[in-house]
C-alpha cells in the first residue's frame, strides 16, 4: 500500500501548498543567500522557485523529499523579493503556480539618523529630545540614545522623547543611534547639552543712598526665594563693583573693598554706610554660584550728596592797636 501511495503522489502534479523561510530566517534580512522551503508537492517532484507570479522569472530549484523541498538561492542582490513555486512530476507534468507568494526583503544599507537635537542646557535630569528622526530604506525598527559612542547592543522599540544624564552637573556629549528591521545599525549623530545647576537670581532694583547713612539692605536670593537652587544646591555669592555705568561689570574690584560696605558670601546680604566721600553712581554685580555654574544681576546704586553745615577752621584771637 505504502509503495502505492507514492506511486501515485509520482503520478499527480500538487500545486505547492506553503512556502516558508528555513532555518529562522525572517524579512527583511542581511542574508543574500535565503533557503526557501516548499511543502505540499508530490514524493520526489522537482521544485522550481519564481520571482515573479506567471513563475517565468526562475531563480532557483530543488529535488523534493518525502514531498518538501528546500530551494538554496545564492547572492541575490539587496531588494524586495514575492517568491513564488510550481512543481514538476516524474512525468514531466508541471502544476500550477502558487498564487500567494512568500514575501522576502534583503537589506544591507544602514538607516540614517537626519537630526538628533537636544536643549543647549537642563536643569532636569531627564532631558527632553528636540528632535530625533531616522530615515531607512525599508524600516526603523530600533532606537538608542548613549554618552559614549560605543555601538548599543539593547534598543528601544519606539522613539524616546526623553533621555536621563547618568552623571552630575556638566557639559555632556550624548549619541543617536537607529537600527533597521534587517539589523543594520546607523552611524550615530551627536548633540551636546549642558546640565546646568545654576541659581536664577531675583531681579534687584537700582537703589540710591545718601552720604552717611545706612542703605536699605539688599538681599539677592534665587528665584525660589531662598539661598538654594530649586532642586537644593546651595549658594554661594561674590560682589564686584566698578564706577561706570554700563552694565558690564568686569570681576576685578570686590565690594568689600568700598569703605563700609557688608557683604556675605553665604547670604548674599548686602549692606553699606557711604562715608562724606563716596558720592556718584556706582555699577554692582551680584554673582551667586551652585555646583559649578553661575548667575548674576547688576544693580546701580547711587550715593547722593549730602549738605552739611559747613564747619570753619579755628580762628587765634587777634591784638590791634588804635590807628
């Protein structure tokens, strides 16, 4: 019975009923060398595998066993791929073309990173991405962002918004990365950022004293409202002063060098008794410092003149004598 069965498989045309890729293989890939199995046909019928659906476009062939094949092909260049199948009884009888083909897509060229943009500065650590768009010729199937350029060996299934620093306050290099259905990975693109832990000072008014007497104190804080940063990085301050009005005041002549002045570097309080020789306008920079980074505010103060009774000089009593 068993030897008849075949016979008679050897005797029919069987249109193939499935074809797969061996192995594991799937699309897209690198492989230009796929092995294409075919099931369905007759016991030992030649297989005959089509790159196109009439099955005119030949591109390779196979020997069944025990009604499979296995077509290998063999350097086939990069592109898109509908294989189709038919095949060939001992009696020369060919079947009819597969109608649904097996879809294959071989793909060596690396995706493209066209833009990867991040904030020039953050003072969170978890980065917002600009922009991070990758081009490919058939599919993106893997994104990375890293702080080396060491190729990723994990990847992201979908494109990140954000990216968290892993270090302290600094200037960072970070690494866009995309990889390809087929698995080929792109060059990386880079963009710097700046995780900048600097204080934002509170706007300080000009402000205006009279010769010898005690100015209202100014007290420069942060824009929390304290001597911290709004994630607690504490603060700590320099004054510098010069006589021109300009709003650049370069960090030469320390405050305290001004007679009366207070100043403390951990509060950034500022107090000053002009003396009778101290009147004009004077340019402040307030500088408060966190982890590194820096901001300022410059103020103008100005001492007025202050009258004074005038205070004569002794005068020697004098002699004199008539005429």
């Amino acid at each position: 019975r068993e030897y008849l069965d075949k016979k008679w498989e050897m005797e029919e045309t069987n249109t193939p009923s499935d074809l797969s890729l061996a192995n594991g293989l799937t699309s897209p890939s690198q492989s230009t060398s796929p092995k294409v199995k075919v099931s369905g046909v007759g016991f030992d019928d030649l297989v005959i595998l089509y790159n196109d659906p009439g099955c005119f476009q030949k591109i390779g062939e196979a020997t069944a066993n025990d009604g499979t094949a296995e077509v290998s092909l063999t350097n086939l260049p990069d592109g898109y791929y509908n294989f189709y199948a038919k095949s060939i009884n001992s009696k020369g009888e060919e079947s009819a073309c597969t109608i649904s083909p097996l879809s294959y897509v071989i793909d060596n060229t690396p995706p493209n990173v066209v833009q990867f943009e991040l904030p020039i500065s953050t003072k969170d650590k978890k980065v917002s991405i600009k922009a991070f768009n990758c081009l490919d010729s058939v599919k993106v199937s893997g994104w990375q962002i890293t702080d080396d350029p060491t190729i990723p060996v994990n990847w992201l299934l979908s494109q990140p918004n954000t990216y968290e620093l892993t270090r302290g306050a600094g200037d960072y290099k970070l690494y866009g990365w995309c990889r390809d259905e087929a698995g080929n990975i792109s060059s990386s693109q880079m963009a710097d950022v700046t995780y900048n832990l600097a204080p934002e000072l509170q706007d300080i008014s000009d402000s205006f004293v009279n010769e010898n007497e005690l100015m209202t104190q100014i007290d420069a804080n942060d824009k929390s409202g304290v001597d911290q940063t709004s994630i607690g990085q504490m603060i700590s301050y320099e004054c510098f002063y010069d006589l021109l009005p300009d709003n650049n005041v370069q960090n030469l002549t320390e405050c305290s060098l001004l007679s009366g002045v207070g100043f403390s570097s951990m509060t950034g309080v500022l107090d000053w008794s002009p003396n009778f020789n101290q009147s004009g306008p004077y340019e402040i920079k307030i500088i408060g410092t966190a982890s590194g980074f820096s901001d300022s505010e410059i103020f103008k103060i100005n001492v007025e003149d202050k009258n004074r009774s005038p205070k004569l000089s002794e005068i020697s009593d004098l002699a004199a004598y008539e005429n």
